[in-house]
C-alpha cells in the first residue's frame, strides 16, 4: 500500500460525506468549516464519498452532494475518492492487523452486549478467522492523550474507556472505524476537520493509524447544528439545500461562524469569509442552535 499513499502537503483536509441523502444545512456547515480552515492555511482540500454501507446509500446521493458543492463555490483539489471502490485497502489493512496479532473474530450479538458501556472482550480468545462473525481491532491498553484544535485536550484510557472496535462487521461489511483510518493516511491528510459527533470516534482511530504505522492526523471538532435538541441529520429529515439558494444558504451560515458577509455571490462570499475567518469563534463550543 505504501506506494499508494499520497504525499503530504503542508496542510490537506477533507470533506468526507455520506451519501444516504443530498446535502444538508448541518452538512453545509461541515463542508464550509473544513474548507474555511484548508484554505486559511494554504492547504488543500479534498472530498471523499464515504458509501461504504449499500443498503444506506441513496442512489444519486452523490452526484446531488457534488453538485451542491459545487452550486456553493467550494470546490475540490483532487478527484473524489469513494470508498465503495476501496475494499483491498481495506482488506489490506486488516491483514496487517491480524499479522500483529491485533485482531480478533467476535460473534457476540447486540443483544449480548446491550447494557455494557464498553466491549467486555468476551470473544478475544478467538484469533482464527470464523464464518459469521464480525473483526474486532483488540484496542491497547493505554493512556492516549491529544489537544483538539477546537475543543482542546483530550485525554483517556482506552481500553477501559473504549474497549475494542468493530472494524468489519458480520455482514462483511468494513467498518467507518477502519475505513476513515486506511483512507485519511492513504490520502496523506494532515487535519481532520469535522463535527463533534465524531470526537468519540478519535481515540480509535488514533489507536489504528498507530497500529497501522501511520501518524496520527491533527483532529478539530466543532460544534453541531442542532434543532430542538437534535442534531440536523438526515436521519432527523434535515430539508435537502435548495442549490439555486447558494446565496441565501450561505447568508444562514455566516453569523454562525461570527462572519458578517456582504457579497452577493457564493464565490465573492466565500473569498471575504476567508479574510475574516478565525477557528478561535468556535473554541469550547459543542452545538449551535438553530
Ligand atoms: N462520513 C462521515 C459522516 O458523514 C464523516 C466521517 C469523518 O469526517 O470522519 O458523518
């Protein structure tokens, strides 16, 4: 895989989206805040379609998210990857875990699990691949610690706080926890920049770009939008952008990052957001009302 990875920049990000559904106000935010900070750096960045789950990806889905990325002046340096076409990545990855004996088949259902704060390691006998069953990355048992660039430090005990992860599941799908590691490194990001839904996720994946030789990434997580206690999804039905609205949908966005935007056009607007854009707005912030 090494002669896959792409060099690393200075600064790369991404945006890394799902496509279960078109693009949304949350997503938007999501888009612009990764884009915002890539380009305040001189950096790149990418977009990545993350359909790694069939039955949840809605067809056109991706097209509609690029289209309105489009439509919204933020525009991409690299071909999209998407992570439909990634399984020998994936596979690979999974190899080199199992051959440092990091791994681990587990059949325990929900069911058995419901009610435990963290994986119990019921199944970590099992170092033999077996049918039916999903692979767990056997987490170590140490203390992790980094400084979000939003949110600031972060420290735990991962395999108390954690325990081990799913990284395929026993439908033989792979697992978002894998996925977004083996990608992220094979794309040479330097800084994931994304909402704090996902900073519950970092301490894993972390654990896994070590496990797999890789750097770990710097990580900034910001607030969410959210709309009467939830967050804007479109699990929530989230409206779909309106992407002859770029101007109006952006105006929306603006006093949210403390921006106070007059052009008129998405391009013009996004151009004047980066001369006035500062992370420091949304420091400690973990959700923005709607
Ligand atoms: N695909 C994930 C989502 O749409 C984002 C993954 C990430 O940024 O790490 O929520």
């Amino acid at each position: 895989m090494a002669s896959m990875t792409a060099q690393s920049p200075r600064y790369r990000g991404r945006f890394a989206p799902s496509p279960t559904g078109p693009l949304h106000l949350g997503s938007l935010l999501a888009a612009l805040v990764s884009y915002l900070e890539a380009r305040r750096h001189g950096g790149e960045w990418w977009v990545r379609i993350e359909d790694l789950d069939p039955p949840r990806t809605q067809p056109g889905a991706s097209d509609a998210i690029l289209r309105s990325l489009d439509s919204h002046g933020l525009t991409w340096d690299s071909p999209v990857m998407y992570q439909s076409q990634r399984d020998d990545a994936y596979h690979h990855a999974i190899e080199v875990l199992a051959d440092l004996d990091q791994l681990f088949w587990c059949r325990c259902s929900r069911k058995q699990l419901a009610g435990q704060p963290v994986y119990p390691g019921t199944c970590r006998a099992c170092r033999q691949p077996r049918g039916d069953a999903a692979i767990r990355f056997q987490t170590p048992d140490i203390d992790d610690a980094f400084t979000d660039l939003f949110q600031g430090p972060q420290r735990t005990a991962l395999a108390r706080d954690y325990g081990d992860v799913v990284i395929r599941r026993r439908d033989g799908l792979f697992a978002y926890q894998l996925a977004v590691v083996v990608d992220d490194a094979d794309q040479g990001m330097t800084d994931i920049v994304r909402g704090i839904d996902l900073l519950s996720s970092t301490f894993w994946q972390r654990a896994l770009y070590r496990a797999l030789g890789h750097e770990c990434p710097n990580h900034a997580h910001f607030p969410v939008l959210v709309d009467a206690g939830q967050k804007l999804s479109k699990q929530n039905f989230a409206p779909a952008l309106d992407n002859n609205q770029a101007t109006a949908n952006l105006m929306q966005l603006w006093p949210w990052l403390g921006l106070d935007i007059q052009a008129d056009t998405p391009e013009r607007m996004l151009a004047e957001a980066l001369g006035q854009w500062s992370p420091t707005y949304l420091h400690g912030l973990a959700e923005i009302a709607l």
